[in-house]
C-alpha cells in the first residue's frame, strides 16, 4: 500500500490562522469573552482607576493657627494640626501633581518637599515644613545725624526720638525727645512737626506754639487725639487733630498726688496708653506706679506704691521699678515694661491685680517662657491683636515677642549696638526706646542713639 506523505507543521500555521480569522469574524468559538453576556455592537474593558491620592505630613506648624495647601493649583486643603494630610480629590494615574502653599499661617512661614511628580502610585511623601517668619529691618525714616528736618525717608531728621504711636489710618507719630518737638510720619515715609519747637518749654496752643521739655512716651486714640508723656514737665499732654495742645494733667511739679488736671501730680512720667474708652495709663516712673486719668483729667492709681519692688498682687500691694511702658489690649488689661525689674507685667483692668508674664530680676540676653526669658532693661512695649506682646528690650539691642502664654523669643536684633539693616539677629539697633506695631504685624521702632525710625516686617 502506498502511503501519504506527511505535511510538515510549518505549513499548517497559514491554515490556521485562517480558520481563527474566520472563527473570529463569524461570532464562533464561544470561549471568546466578548461573546459571553455582552450585547452586540458594545465593548467591554476593564474600569479605569479611580486615580492616586496626594499626601504626606506638615510639621512645625504652631498651636491655634491653620494652612491652607493647593495641589495643581486647585483642591483646597486647609489644615490646623500638625501630622499627616490626604487631598480629598485624587489624580489621574500617571499624571502631574503639584502642592503649593496657599495661605501661610499668621506669624509663621512653611515650605513644600517632595511636592511635585508624576503620580504612578499613592503619593504619601509630601513634607511641609512650618517655622518662624523671619524678620527684615529697614529704616522707614531719619539718618544717623542728629538733626530736626522735616522730609522724606532719610531726607528728615530727628534727636533722641523716643516713643512712637499709630493711629488708625498709618500715621506714626514720634516723639522727638531731643528737640522737644512731636513729628508725624506719613505711611510713605513724609516726615512732618505736628507740635512744638525746638526750643523746650511747658506752653500750651497750636503747632509750632505749643512747647515740650523731653517728651517720651506717645499713644493715639481712636479720634486721632495724641497723648504724650511730657516728662521734664511732670505733665500729660494732648494734642487735638489740628496740633491744639492743652494739659490733660499734672501740675508740673513733681510729685504724687491723685486728683483732677492740675491737681494732680507726677515724677517724671513716661510711658502712655489709651483704651477704648479714651482712660489713658500712665507709667509713672519715679513713682513706680501706674496711673490711670479718665477723659476728664480724674487721675487715680491703678497699681504699685511709691516703694520700688518686683512683687505680684492687688493694687497698692503689688510693685514695681522705674516701670517705663504700658500698652493697653482690647480687654482692658494693661502691660508693663517693668524696665527696674526687666520684667513684663499685666494689670487686670478690674481690682488692678498685678502678675508677672515674663522676665526674672536677672539682667541677661536669654529666650525661653515665663522667668525662664531674661531682659536687659526693656523700655516699652506694644500689642497685635493676637495678644503677643512686643518689646523694645532696649540694653539688649534686640526686639523680643512674648505670646500670651509668655513664651519669649528674639525677633529681631543680636545683642550688639549698631545700626544694620537686615533679617532677624544679623540686624542691629541702639537704644530702641519705642515701639509700636500695626495689623498687619509690620512693627516700628523708635531707634533712639541711632536718630532713626525702623521698620521690622515679616517676611513669607
């Protein structure tokens, strides 16, 4: 019998592909998955992924303060705790992410790593890093020649200014101690003389009229009236929008003695703050007191006794020594820069009870919270509305932040006199003397034995 040849396999595999071809057009081989449960003329695939998530962890950022992040832009996430965070919204696989700061907490500045890429899987490694603004002085106006020109930026010129005071539409006043004279400065930096002349004197009348012997201390209240703390007269002055200045109390003779206008009296007064309800505080300073005169010149004492002494109490019990700043916050409580005990004081506004918020009667350069921080003869301070405290620690050369819970820190300042600009401790003062600070944080210094006004902004 003869017998067939035998095809080789190579010839087989045109054949069939052929028949899968065919199979495949025609609807056979029921094994194929689109044949089974799907309808004519649709597909099926697998369902997309819903996408990756973008997070990871912020660190450092402070108590009672929040972060607002952004990823590609978009997608708010506003966070109020240290510790880790997930964006609500994922991505698409494989596609860009990119988070960025949105809002920075108030007092803080916080940066973004590892927080940009493609996303191929969940993204959890995304740091925010929280710590605290650092600080830029520059030199809103005066230069370091003594001098009493009015002008612009460095342009003018002042001696010895002292305290400094804003009112509610950016307006500094200045009380320029050495030329018994009281300068306003417009926010652009246009330095003019409100009151008073060169030549020192206790008149009252309008502008240039109107004299001062070494006046300090300055405050403003809310209809634009300005106190100051005529200390060579033993007399608390005011001065009326216009530069009309009239004597709100004292006698100008030194001495203690509560009473109406003229007859009461101080010992070389420095130091003045106003409240809401126009009550002005007085740091009466050679008498270790602080005194309170309402707005129709009634003079009465808030706390402390004419013995000097560092103790905490109620009115009269408590002490202080050669106090030399108030500042007032929106409660009534009055702050003092106890500048004897390089301490800082609070009176509540109701029975005067007097407590220690920061400082020990150790004299030194030291930050830290409560007794634990160390002054250097602080001369005054001022308030933002968050309650932290600032102070012109005038010995140290340096500006200090005390928060509400007295915890102490340097703002700005390294301990050495000197007349630098620049950020935080590579900037340097002599003998700030006076301060005060604005709503937005930006803070003003009087920069005494440098002739100059400073500014010290917060940057992001």
């Amino acid at each position: 019998m003869k017998k067939h040849a035998t095809l080789p396999f190579p010839l087989l595999q045109p054949a069939i592909a052929s028949l899968c071809l065919c199979l495949a057009a025609c609807g056979g081989g029921g094994d194929d998955p689109q044949s089974a449960g799907s309808s004519p003329g649709t597909s099926t695939s697998a369902s997309p992924s819903p996408g990756y998530t973008i997070g990871g962890a912020v660190n450092g950022l402070a108590s009672g303060f929040s972060l607002q992040l952004l990823n590609n832009g978009a997608a708010l996430l506003t966070l109020s705790a240290n510790g880790a965070f997930t964006f609500a919204a994922p991505v698409a696989p494989n596609s860009a992410y990119a988070v960025t700061i949105g809002t920075q907490p108030l007092g803080q500045t916080c940066s973004v790593s590892h927080g940009s890429g493609i996303a191929a899987a969940a993204v959890t490694n995304v740091a925010i890093t929280c710590g605290a603004v650092q600080a830029r002085v520059s030199t809103l106006a005066g230069s370091t020649t003594a001098g009493a020109a009015d002008g612009s930026g460095t342009a003018a010129s002042f001696k010895s200014p002292y305290g400094v005071a804003l009112d509610t539409s950016g307006n500094l006043y200045v009380t320029d101690s050495g030329n018994s004279e009281i300068r306003m400065i417009t926010p652009a930096g246009v330095v003019t003389t409100l009151a008073g002349s060169t030549t020192s004197g206790s008149t009252d009348g309008t502008g240039a009229a109107a004299s001062f012997s070494g006046p300090n201390g300055i405050a403003v209240d809310a209809g634009g009236n300005v106190y100051v703390a005529d200390a060579n007269n033993n007399k608390i002055r005011k001065i009326a929008p216009g530069g009309v200045v009239t004597t709100l109390a004292g006698s100008g003779t030194a001495g203690f003695a509560n009473g109406t206008g003229a007859a009461a009296s101080f010992r070389n007064p420095h130091g003045v703050a106003v409240d809401a309800g126009g009550n002005v505080y007085v740091a009466d300073s050679g008498n270790n007191q602080i005194r309170k005169i309402t707005p129709l010149g009634v003079v009465t004492t808030l706390a402390g006794s004419s013995t000097a002494g560092s103790a905490d109490g109620t009115g009269a019990s408590a002490s202080f020594s050669n106090p030399l700043g108030v500042a007032v916050d929106a409660s009534g409580n009055v702050y003092v820069a106890d500048t004897g005990n390089s301490r800082i004081r609070s009176i509540t506004p109701i029975g005067g009870v007097v407590t220690t918020l920061a400082g020990s009667s150790t004299f030194g350069f030291v930050d830290g919270t409560g007794t634990a921080a160390v002054f250097q003869f602080p001369y005054a301070l001022a308030l933002d509305a968050r309650g932290n405290v600032y102070v012109a620690d005038t010995d140290n050369s340096a500006i200090r932040k005390v928060t509400a819970a007295g915890v102490v820190t340097t703002l700005a300042g390294s301990g050495k006199t000197g007349s630098a600009n620049g950020y935080g401790k590579a900037a340097s003062f002599w003998g700030a003397t006076g301060i005060a600070v604005d709503a937005s944080g930006t803070i003003y210094v009087a920069d005494m034995n440098n002739n100059q006004i400073r500014l010290i902004q917060p940057q992001p």
